[in-house]
C-alpha cells in the first residue's frame, strides 16, 4: 500500500553541468501490437521497427549479443560513438580533484581503475559489439564507461497510491539533448544465454543500462548524486544490466547492489510486481541505504504517506503538490501529469513508464530537434510480445562472423 517516488539532482556531468529527476509518466498511446517492419538479420539477432521505433532483438552469448548489435546498428554506432568521442569529447572537462582531463583521458582512468570489477562476459559483449560494427574496441569501452560520469533519476507508485493497486514504475532520464543520443535511440529486447530476458531502454553502441524491466516482472532505474572520483567498483550501467539478467525477485536485485563494490553516489528504484513492492535505494561507493515507502529520512523534508519523493528546490515543491493533490486517484492519465513541466526539464532524454505485472512499458524520446521527451508522443510495447516476434524470412542478412577459439574463455 504504497508509492514510491525517487527524483533528485544530477551529479555534474562531464561536458557541462545538469540537473536531473526523477517523474511519473503513464501515456496513452501507440500500441505494440503495431505491425512492424524487419530491417535486417544476424545470427540470432535481427532489427525491426514498430511505430517508428528501432527494437533491437538479441539473442545467445555475450560475444554473439554484441556483435548482433554491432552489425545490424553498423551505422548508428558509428554516428554516436564518433560524436561523442570526438565531437563532444573535445570539450574540456570539468575539473576532477587537481585534475582537468579531457573525457576520453578521464574515462580511460576509469576503465583502469574499474577493470578488475567487470564480469569478463560484458568485456566479451564489447568486443562482439566493436567486431560487428568494425569500431575500434578501444572507442567501445569508452563510450561505455561514459555513464561513470553522470547521473539520472526514477519512481514507482503503487497499491494505495493508484486507483486499482496497479504497480506503475517509471523515469526521467535527464541526460543531455546537445549530445544528439536521441538519435539512435533503440528498445533492446535481450535474451541472454542462461540468463532472464530483458528489454534495455537505451541507445546504440551501449550495452549497460539505466533503465529496464525483465521476463520476471522487476524493473530499475537510476539515479545521481556527487561523489565524483569514486570509481573502484563495478560501473552503475553494468550493476543494472546484472539486475536486469539475474534477478528474479526485489531482494535479489538489492543483493547485486549490496554485494558488490559500488562507484560514485547512485540512487536507484526497484519495483518487483509479483509482491507488489518496491524500494528507493542509495548503493554509493561508501553508504548502502534503503529507503522505504513512506519512510521519514533526510532528503524528505515533506512526506507524503505512501510515497517516496527525492527532488530539488521549485521542482520538489510542486512534485509534492501534484502528488498530494492526486494521491490514491492515481490512474494512467493522471499519473501522466506527474512528469509535466516543470518537474520535467528541459534536458528530458527519454521517459519510460513500467508496468511490471503486465510487462508493458510506454517510452517517450526527445525529438532530433532538441525537444524534449515530455513533449513528445508516448509508444507502448509489451516485452512478452516481443518476445514472440519473429523477423521476416525474405529481411536481409547480415553475416555473422563467429568469436575464434582463442580469444573464448
């Protein structure tokens, strides 16, 4: 009987400070029974579009996941990792301790600090990522530790919060709209060999992930605060993508958090829809921290019963206004209401809303004309539908170059 609602300031990011949050969104719109269109196929992997989406479908190895990835996005990758690091890398960094680094300078320190913490199969991922796309492996990991250098937000409402006790879950994600990621925005639809099937929200040339939901009906997304520099531990981006693989349950997905070595300052939501619950949670590189629906805490300076709400300054004040002038009537177009300006901001990238029972989710994406995602039309999906999709025999095949045997495990 309970909601809960995390949004807070972004971290400073890398190329120019932000700020971000977390907001309610729920959308009627485009359904994902949609017929789509085949685009290509590799391997076991093959791309569509379903309302104008790209949906990106892998399937196998670590190694066979990325290089379908790479192949079948070859031009998108190519487009958004060359602009990040060479168009946006060229901005000078913020300064970090008695450094000031450019990104790449910076995120190489990352990778080597951070390396011995990766699970080899993400390295594995990358390297069939680099292959299919023909990008250089270093360029890969790269762009995929970029995320250690920024910070999002997210929330859930549920039970008593919502007018039928339907578990809602959803994000802002506040990265910037002038790094041009809008544009090669993909709904990734994983099945990981000997792992749980998951739908990764995110863009091409990334294999982490911020915001998700798999086949066992738990969904996450994160959060940023400060703690800059603070990087031995394993990647936030890649500590998500786990919960997304292994975990069946809410107090699994904690457990990949508490477990583990952490980075910087994180906040995260996790929502689990066979019990109904979910969790507001810091997993910082040095504090480990629920916190639970309705609990009083610190960065709670007005609570509302039943929910959980992180924010700032104006946008706080009028979260909590929206939230207790709806509160227990939530339903899908009202909760829509949550995320509107100007709890939404101006760097609003995409915004997902979860139904874990369900398995449906509602994704709004910035425009390529820098308008933000809260502007823009909402597109459901349904990850167990997805997951029956099948390409069309006559798509074009790419070819799948297989891993050598010396370079497996």
């Amino acid at each position: 009987m309970r909601a809960v609602w995390l949004s807070g300031p972004l971290s400073r990011r890398i190329f120019s400070p932000f700020v971000g949050l977390i907001a309610v969104t729920f959308v009627l719109a485009a359904a994902a029974r949609a017929s789509g269109e085949t685009i290509g196929r590799c391997g076991q992997g093959w791309l569509e579009r379903i309302d104008g989406q790209l949906v990106l479908h892998l399937k196998g190895t670590p190694y066979e996941m990325g290089y379908q990835h790479g192949a079948l996005l070859k031009e998108h990758v190519r487009s958004n990792l060359d602009y990040l690091l060479r168009v946006k890398g060229d901005t000078e960094l913020a300064q970090i301790g008695p450094l000031k680094l450019k990104p790449a300078d910076a995120i190489r320190l990352i990778i080597g600090i951070q390396h011995r913490h990766v699970p080899k199969k993400y390295f594995e991922e990358m390297e069939g990522l680099a292959r299919g796309s023909g990008v250089p492996v270093g360029d890969v990991h790269l762009t995929n530790f970029i995320p250690e250098l920024f910070h999002c937000s997210g929330f859930a409402l549920m039970n008593s919060a919502t007018k039928d006790g339907t578990l809602y879950h959803g994000r802002v994600l506040d990265y910037a709209i002038d790094w041009r990621l809008q544009e090669h925005a993909v709904i990734i639809v994983a099945e990981p060999e000997g792992g749980i099937p998951f739908v990764n929200v995110s863009f091409a040339g990334f294999i982490g992930s911020v915001t998700g939901m798999n086949a066992a009906h738990v969904s996450i997304g994160e959060m940023g605060g400060g703690g800059l520099g603070k990087w031995d531990g394993v990647p936030m981006a890649f500590l998500v993508r786990d919960v997304l693989e292994t975990a069946q349950d809410l107090d699994a997905a904690i457990r990949v958090f508490r477990d583990r070595p952490r980075t910087c300052q994180y906040f995260f939501v996790i929502a689990d829809a066979k019990t109904n619950r979910a969790i507001g949670m810091e997993a910082s590189a040095d504090r480990f921290e629920l916190i639970r629906p309705g609990q009083e805490h610190p960065l709670l300076p007005e609570p509302v019963p039943d929910c959980v709400l992180l924010s700032a300054d104006e946008r706080y004040k009028e979260l909590v206004r929206r939230v207790k002038a709806g509160h227990g009537q939530f339903t899908a177009q009202s909760a829509l209401r949550l995320m509107d300006r100007p709890v939404a901001m101006s760097s609003n990238l995409h915004n997902v809303l979860f139904e874990p029972k369900s398995t449906r989710f509602w994704v709004a994406i910035a425009s390529k004309d820098g308008q933000p995602a809260a502007t823009q039309p909402y597109h459901r999906f349904q990850l167990s539908e997805l997951l029956k999709r099948r390409p069309a025999a006559s798509a074009r095949e790419v070819p799948f170059i297989a891993q050598k045997p010396n370079e497996r495990k």
